[in-house]
DNA sequence: AGCCCCAATGTAAACGCTTGCACCGCTCGG
DNA sequence: CCGAGCGGTGCAAGCGTTTACATTGGGGCT
C-alpha cells in the first residue's frame, strides 16, 4: 500500500490532503496540516520522489551542464548554483562534457553531447537546464524547445533563450583603461587561446575590448603586443616570457584574460628580475581566490553569484514568469591590488 | 496513453516487449529487439526516468556528497565520479555541505546536514551514495542502512561501511623518507590546520606519519619544526614564513601536507632569498594541477582516481557483489621534480 | 509420436503519488 | 429565508513503467 496512505490513517484524513498538506498546498486547514505533519514525523514519512515526479510531471531537479569541471571557474558557478538550489528545495544533476574531448568537432560528434541531449534531458530527469559557457546549436535549442523545459544560459547571449552574460568587452576595456589611466602606453595583452572557445568567443571578445580601449585613448595596438595562452598559469607564464623577452618591445603594463594566466605573468617577471609593479603592472581577469594573496588587481566577476543568479532565473521561468528581459546582464567589478601603478619610466606622448 | 504504448503498437508487440527490449534484457529474440528499436527511434521516445523509478524502484541516479566544492581536490574526486557515472549510464547527483558552516558543530546541529540526511536521501532520488570525506556518525549510518543503500566512503576508515581510503601515514612516511634519504636532517613540517579536520584527523596521521619516519631514521623530531596551515597557498606561505624567521631552528626541507601549501612554502623561500631546492627543499602530497609549474616534488594521490574507483564500488554493491573486502586502499606514488635536493650545506650526524 | 522444457512474448497488477472534480457545510447578501 | 459562494475535503482516475506469472510454440529426446 502506498505510503501516504498509511500517514492518511493516522491522521484522519484522505491521501489527497496529506499530499496537498505536505506539499504546503493553501487550501489545507491550519489543524489539519498540523495533524498531517504530526503524523508524517511520527512515520518517518518523506514523499518519494518517483512517485510524486511521475504524477506531477515535476521532478524538483535542475540539470547543470559545464564544459569542464576542474576548472576554477566552473567550481565556482557549480557551486553558487548548488547553494541556491539546496536553498530552494530543488536538486541539482551535474552534467560535464568533458570538453577537452571533441570541442572542435561540430557539436554532433562529441558523444558525450549527443548523449546529453538524446538521453539525458528527455528522460524527465530534469524539470530545467542551466548551461554554462555552452553554445547550442540550432538543433540541440530545438531539442529543448520541444520539450517545453526551460533553459538559461550563463555566458550568451544566445539567440532565443534567456541567458546571463556578462560583458567581456566592458570588463577589458576597465581593466585596460585602468592600466591606460595609470600612465600606461606599452600595454601587452594575454589572450584567451582562440583554439580553446568553449565560451562565446570569449578571447576575440576581450581582445577587441582592449584594442578599443587603446584606440580611444590614441594609443596604437601592437600585434606584438599581443600573444595567447591557455587560460592557466603556466600558459601566462610563459607567454609573458614571450613578451618580455621580444627585443621589438618593451611594454610595461599586462592584461591577462584571466586570473591565472596574470598570477604566471607576475611569476615570470620575477623569474626575469623584474619588479611588480614597478617594472611591470598586471592586472587580470576573474577574482580568482589566489588574487587577494598575489596582489593582483584584476576586474571580479563574481562567479558564484553568476551560479546563485541563474537559478533564480531558472526558477522564474519554472514559475512561468518569463515575461522578464531575455538577457540580464551579471555584474563585475575592478578590485585594485598592489600589481599595477604607474610605470616606473616617464611617461610619452 | 502510456508512451510505450505507441512504440508497442508500431512495433506490433506489448509493452512488457518494449520494455524489455529497451532494458537490454536477455530474453528479447534479435529481431524483436531490432523492430522495437526502431520504433523507439521513429517516435523519438525515451523512457521516462520517474515511471521507471516508480515501478523498478532504481533511480540510476547516484548521489555525491561533499564537504567543499570549491577545492582542487574535491573537484577532482567529482570530476572522476562523475566520468565513470556517466559512462556507466548513471546520473550524479551533487550535494554539498558547505562544511565551512558549522563543521564545529555536533553534526546534527548542520542544517544541510541535517536535511541531506533526512530528507535528500530518503526521496528516492538516489540508488546509493557516495561520501567523500565525510565522517558520519552513527544515528546518519543507521539512517542509511536502514533505507537499504549502499554508501561507499572515500577517505575512511570507516566502521561498518565500505571505504576507499588512502594510507596518509604511509603517504607521510614516504614523503619524509625521501627527503631523509637525500640527507636532510633538520626537515620541518607545516601540518594541516588540526581545527579544519574535514577527513578524518588526516592533518594528525600524516603528522604521525611524519614524526615516525624522523623517529626511524634516529632523528629527534623538534616542535617547533611544525606549523600549522590552512591547506592554503597563503596559509603555507605564511607558516613558511614563520619556520624560516624562526632563530632557534634551521631546516633545510619542508614536508607540506599538501601541495597547495608546499607552494606557498616555495613561494615564501623565494621571496626571502632562498633557493629551492638549493637552500630549501620541499615536497607536498596531492598531486596538484600546478606542481608540474612549480618543478614541486609530491606524493600524487590520483584525486580522480578516487572518484572512479569509488563509483566502481558503490556500482559492485547495487549489483549485489557485496562481498569483496571492506576497505580498498587508493593508490599513490612519489613523483620526484625539482624541488626537492640533497642539502647544501654538510650533513651532520 | 508424444512429452518436456525453454525461449519469447503477452497480461495485468503494482509502484506511490497528484489533482480535477464533486461534495459538504457555512456564511453572507439580498 | 434562500441561494450563491467559498474554504476544506474526499474520490478516483490517472502518471508511464516494470515484472511476476501465465501462455504459446517449437525443438530435442525417448
């Protein structure tokens, strides 16, 4: 006998009100529901999820997609999201694409891909999907579409779903005017590596951010300037030895599309004997938890906030209030550390 | 109607057929099978998880739980855990104690805790659980057995659940042999921060650990050669910090309990003009992203592997092989970089 | 040729809830 | 004084599978 059934004997009502009382329904009466929920503690009565799933086409489960998972980044927007799910009673299923496998290939041929939209979100698992840094292709949208579940994306904006994005080109024209108002002329730039989209094009984004930042300031864009890395430390590493080492210039200011690869640029000029920032001001991207111990100034964007804020958008559309903006904008902000001053050499015209 | 209905109907058999064709059981003859696949693929159906669950009483849905999410390690057993679900066909399920709040606390006085457990797991969400470092007290096992799931720990022992745990004191041991084996004498330890013990007393056994192997090789361990951190970089740097501002001692290596604070402690020698490994060398444990950058010696401890092999596990249980032995030792492995050497200075008796 | 057995399939009873609809007093306005 | 309206409940029909058990049709044996 189904459960709820037995909770429905001992406390004098019908199953259907045990239900509506547990499921905090308004048309139970105050001493019923307190009767209800006496005798559910007393059973040790908890709903099953199946059941209820099954009956209410609810399953009080988000699905979370991520290209990566040992990422700092994507940590931290799993886990602002898991809080704010935790907080409203909802489940999270974690889904990664391993991206590092087959994120070049048209997004058919990543199996794992496949896999996640052919299976995965039909099978009534999930009641919405928060995907991060993912670009869906016309098909997987549809997919989507077709089965009525809602979905939002952090990192768009993407034609016709509601996304959170931040603005990559704002956020690399602050961190360049920045090193530009501090008297900065010489200005290098670590590019995301362009092999490595998984975000919206994230890379060609802030590069143009901060070619637009020196345009306006009349300051000329050296492609020498200029070099790519793979978002880690190692990777800013090594191509601010690149840059420092090039005879063709000398700049005196870096600005690395993330956190990580500014910590390795700090590392490398130590490693040549160069001071920060005397010699050399960084300033990255992220609000990386190492930021605050290397001194780095850097624009945050908050990512946990950015997890936290897509659930409430995603519970929204699961209300049917999705008559908001498509696109909210996430917030960032320019948090100055001792890595960046006014270059040490006079300043030129 | 019942969707399997209409595949039945197409593929002109029941839906007990259907069923079973797509469960992949044995007693479906190779043309039926065919035709019912077919059918499925036609009218795009999928079979709905909760109806499933329903009637089967399987989710195939697995939970993870954790203390942290925000850490390279747990992020790494995840992302283990998460391949091999996925590739078992497996959903994860993730939940987070956010172990920051009130880890101090008695553990029913953690409200997420408390809800995981009394809520979250009885569901019937999840086939069985997986607690990564995570101490359970005997009202929270109970709880589980009672609700016949199988849990499988990583980072144990635990009593009476089986557990993948890793020998922190061998890990120690190895890690300060090796640097007694290169003839360092004077060898300080920066331990895990004891108020922080999110796994079990792991900061005490490897300090044991440490202290034994100093012990063995006739060396008298000296308190003040131990510090304590917070798993940190900052933290490791700053106990760094302290050993090598100390007057009364002079040590020539540093074990670190973890590589995060090994780094630090890199850092740190750095900045105070010491060479490593010339005039400090030092060995962490983990196995961490950025040892390779840091030319860091360490005790790898495969956090993924951890994750796979305990989804191995916990998937051995659910079929029934509950009678392998209890416990399962994970596997680590000294791996020598740069930053460990023999002593500069004269070795003393 | 007759029988037994097994493989392959069908039948139908769960699985444990949710919820539209019906129903029952009551209060309240007319 | 009566009917409408409404808060609070109960009834029972699903929700879409899985699976124990029954059934059927051959093939192999004696």
């Amino acid at each position: 006998m189904a459960k709820i059934q037995k909770v429905a004997e001992l406390a004098g009502v019908s199953t259907a009100t045990v239900s509506r009382a547990l499921a905090g329904k308004p048309s139970v009466s105050p001493t019923t529901r307190a009767r209800v929920e006496k005798a559910a503690k007393e059973l040790g009565y908890v709903v099953s999820a199946s059941a209820s799933s099954l009956a209410s086409g609810r399953t009080r489960n988000i699905g979370v997609v991520t290209p990566l998972l040992d990422t700092w980044f994507y940590m931290k927007v799993l886990s602002g999201a898991q809080h704010a799910l935790l907080d409203a009673g909802y489940d999270l299923t974690l889904y990664h694409l391993d991206a590092n496998l087959g994120m070049d290939l048209p997004a058919q041929a990543n199996p794992r891909r496949r896999r996640l939209f052919e299976e995965f979100l039909r099978r009534k698992r999930v009641d919405a999907l928060i995907a991060v840094s993912l670009e869906l292709d016309a098909a997987e949208l549809d997919s989507m579409r077709g089965l009525g579940k809602p979905v939002v994306c952090v990192g768009g904006p993407l034609p016709g779903v509601p996304t959170l994005s931040i603005d990559d080109h704002a956020i690399a024209r602050l961190a360049t005017d920045h090193l530009l108002s501090l008297g900065h002329r010489h200005i290098a730039h670590i590019a995301g590596d362009p092999d490595f989209e998984l975000d919206f094009h994230l890379p060609a984004t802030r590069r143009a951010g901060y070619e637009e930042a020196l345009a306006e300031s009349g300051v000329e864009a050296d492609p020498l300037l200029v070099r790519s890395a793979d978002f880690t430390i190692a990777g800013g590493y090594d191509a601010t030895l690149q840059l420092l080492g090039d005879p063709r210039v000398h700049p005196t200011a870096i600005f690395a599309a993330s956190d990580e690869m500014a910590i390795g640029a700090i590392l490398a000029a130590r490693d040549l004997g160069k001071e920060v920032p005397g010699d050399l001001s960084v300033v990255g991207i992220d609000g990386h938890d190492l930021a605050d111990f290397f001194a780095l100034t850097t624009v945050d964007q908050f990512p946990e906030v950015q997890g936290r804020r897509a659930v409430e958008r995603v519970l929204h559309e699961l209300d049917g209030d999705s008559s908001e903006p498509a696109n909210e904008e996430l917030p960032y902000e320019l948090v100055v550390r001792k890595s960046t001053a006014a270059p040490r050499a006079p300043r030129e015209g």
